[in-house]
C-alpha cells in the first residue's frame, strides 16, 4: 500500500511540509496541490523536508522541479531537507537525474530557515497532516 504524511508548520514566513512515506504517482499529486494551496495562500517561501521519504520516483521528482519553477515565478523560495549522513533515496534519485543541484539542499529544518524563523513557534491550529493510501 502506498502512502505519505504531510506535516505543515509555519514558521515566521517561511512554510515547511514535513514528508513521511512514499513519493510516487498516487501519492505525488497530494504534495503537488500542497505546495499549489501554500502559494495561493500567499506563502512564498517553503521548506520540504524529506528526510523521511523512503521512495521517489520519476513523478515525485517532478513535482519537487514544478514545485521549484512555481515558486520562483512568483519571488518565492524553496528549500529541501536531504541529510548527508542517511543513505537517503531521494538525495540519490536527484543526484542520479542529474537535477539536485537544480535544489538548494539542507541537513535539517533548522539550517534550512533563518535564525528569526526558527525563534518563531508554529501557532496552534498551524499543523496539518494527510494520510493517503489508495
């Protein structure tokens, strides 16, 4: 059965997904209008943390690319969670598709957000969970 979790934090400006599971075609369209909902709300800066994704395939990689072309059309930012020290799935998939440098890559949320962001706690009410499974 495939399935992911999406934890959503604010923190200051900056909005991190937390993924948990598998990347593929079933569940890659649920990140895709995530990051869609997070724009249209006005929130520009993202951080996908997926440290915790076990597979990847093509069709997650895509939306990790469309998900970077979205936010630099509007002045937007995005930043992934690809720790050095896991043998890391994704971290793989992008380097052997030639497109992690397309990404600008951090260990953990905390290097990924500025230090005033990091002082800002997620509000109550602030976090968000979706658990897909066909």
């Amino acid at each position: 059965m495939t399935t992911i979790e999406v934890d959503e934090n604010e923190y200051g400006s900056w909005t991190v997904f937390r993924v948990r599971g598998e990347m593929d075609l079933v569940t890659s369209p649920r990140i895709r209008r995530r990051v869609h909902d997070a724009v249209a709300g006005g929130r520009h800066d993202l951080v996908i943390d997926l440290s915790a994704v076990r597979f990847c395939d093509s069709s997650g990689v895509g939306v990790l690319i469309a998900a970077r072309r979205l936010l630099r059309s509007c002045g937007g930012r995005l930043r992934l969670i690809l720790p050095e020290d896991r043998d890391g799935h994704v971290g793989r998939v992008l380097t052997a598709l030639g497109v992690r440098r397309l990404f600008e890559v951090y260990e953990d949320v905390p290097g990924a957000l500025p230090a005033a962001a990091v002082a800002d706690a997620p509000l109550p009410g602030q976090r968000v969970t979706d658990r897909i499974a066909p």
